[in-house]
C-alpha cells in the first residue's frame, strides 16, 4: 500500500541474495603400473558469481550543456545512484528514456534531473540521500545491477569478480494464467483507501508460516527486505512483460535469479513490515501498471 502522490518507504539498501556453490576436491588418482597415469581433466570456467551486493555509489557528477551526468561505474544500480543524488529515480527514467528491462551499462552517461531550490535552512547532499524513499515501482525498474561493457569478449575461463554479477536469466514466451499464491481471503483489496492511500495489490489472510506460492512460472528479480513496508518481499519476473509481488514474508526460500514454476513455494507467509497481523501483500504488474489482482485471476 502507498501513500498517492508521495514518497512511499525508506531505502535500507538493496542486497541481493543469493549464494554460491563450490565443487569438493576430488581425491588423487594412482596410475596402474603398465598403464599411462590419466590425463588432468579440463578446468572448468568459473560459474558467473551470484553473491553480489550493491555497490555504495559517491556523488561525482559531471556538469555538461546537457546538465549533470553521472558515469555509471561497475557495481552500482539505478536507484543506488538516484539516492546518492537524492533525486526521484522515476525522474531519471523518465529523462533517459529507459525502457524495460532498465538496465544501465558500466561507462553510460546518465543525465540527472536538475537539483530542486533548497529550502532554508539549506539540505545537505547527504541529508537529501538518507531522505531516498523507494517503492516496489523502483526495485522492479532500477534494482538491477550495471551491466559490464568489455572492449571485447572475455574467455569463459575468465575468473569472475564481484563487479561481474550474474544477470537474470531471460523469461520468454506468452503471459501466464495466474492463480492465487494461497488460499486466505482478501482482507484489503484493491485501490483507493482512507487517508489517501492506495493498495497497488491485494492483502490476503495468512496463517503465520504458511506457504506462499509463485502465481506463475518466471525469474526470481528480487528477494529481502528493502522496503522496509513490505517486510520479506519477493518479486518474481514473467513473460509477457509481467511481474508479481509477494510481501510481508517470515522467511524468503528464493533467491535472485532463480526460475520458480507456478505453485512452487518461494516463500513463508509472515507479519514483517507496515502490518498488524500475518498476511501477504500480493501484486500483479503489467510493466509499471498495477492491476487488480482479483479481476485478472478471479475466485475471490
């Protein structure tokens, strides 16, 4: 649920989860005697690595005729470096004309929208960042991490470094028929609310550690904790330009990249975040647009 026309939640800071698996030394081999002692087999190339983390980014904006520009550097993603300047990434979006899947490139040249008055007393850099809100819009469209632009493609034995992070499988094909992630009823539906709020989803009544299910087959975009609303939240990317949303979990059993088929458990329903009682926030994106869950799958 958001607040209409305003900043919605906190940036804690954007960790990707995952994790990485190593292979047990093999034990060594005794040639026979008589016989050729056995070849050494290949090496194998370097799995790409998954346990990377957000890079912090610094302010270092280059003025041009254009305005500000930021050059993107290994590491950092698209509302990492809107916090740092402290300006809305929906803005920067908007004024680079990035489209989905969002992803910017190591060595692009972002132009920054031009810096708001300060109000007196004046606001700092630093206290405009600490200020950073995000919304699930923004994790969707601006948490993936700078693609690299190598001068020429490296060797698949080429160790990878923390810089190098594995990019999210592609998901093909034609939308989904969604299905409900559990079975509670809806306790908060979709749309406008008291106070000027408005739900992008639905809140369905949970059991606390009941199992939350992918509302259909895709890839793992995004699975912690920060928006700090949502508690535990998990983002699952679909065909067709979609994407479901998962909130307020005790326990997240997915991470980043991961493919999930339709009812696979990604996670445990809980009462993280801005709740009262356990549920799960669920959401349906169609690119940007939210979209009534209960008119697109029914059964409610």
């Amino acid at each position: 649920m958001r607040a209409r026309n305003a900043p919605a939640l906190l940036l804690a800071a954007l960790l990707v989860l995952a994790g990485c698996s190593g292979g047990e030394r093999a034990p060594p081999l005794r040639a026979s005697i008589g016989s050729p002692a056995p070849a050494a087999p290949a090496p194998r190339p370097a799995p790409p690595r998954t346990d990377w983390v957000a890079r912090k980014v610094v302010p270092g904006a280059v003025v041009t005729a254009q305005g500000r520009v930021h050059i993107v550097k290994p590491g950092e993603t698209g509302i990492a470096i809107a916090r740092a300047y402290g300006v809305p990434w929906r803005e920067v979006v908007t004024l680079n004309r990035l489209n989905e899947p969002y992803v910017i490139a190591v060595g692009q040249r972002l132009l920054l929208p031009a810096a708001a008055a300060a109000p007196r007393p004046a606001v700092t850099l630093e206290e405009r960042a600490r200020a950073f809100t995000i919304t699930i819009d923004d994790v969707v469209t601006g948490g993936q991490p700078a693609t690299a632009r190598p001068a020429r493609p490296a060797p698949a034995s080429a160790p990878s470094t923390v810089d190098q992070p594995m990019p999210l499988p592609a998901v093909t094909g034609g939308a989904p028929a969604f299905r409900w992630p559990l079975p509670g009823r809806i306790i908060s539906g979709f749309g406008p609310k008291a106070g000027g709020r408005f739900n992008d989803g639905v809140n369905l009544k949970a059991s606390p550690g009941e199992p939350v299910r992918a509302a259909g087959d895709g890839v793992v975009a995004y699975a912690g904790d920060a928006i700090a609303g949502f508690g535990q939240l998990v983002l699952v990317k679909h065909a067709g330009g979609w994407v479901s949303a998962y909130g307020h979990n005790e326990a997240l059993l997915v991470a980043r990249g991961a493919r999930v088929k339709a009812g696979e458990v990604i996670a445990r329903a809980g009462q993280t975040g801005a709740v009262a009682e356990p549920q799960l926030h669920f959401e349906l994106r169609r690119g940007r647009a939210p979209v009534d869950p209960a008119k697109l799958i029914g059964g409610r």
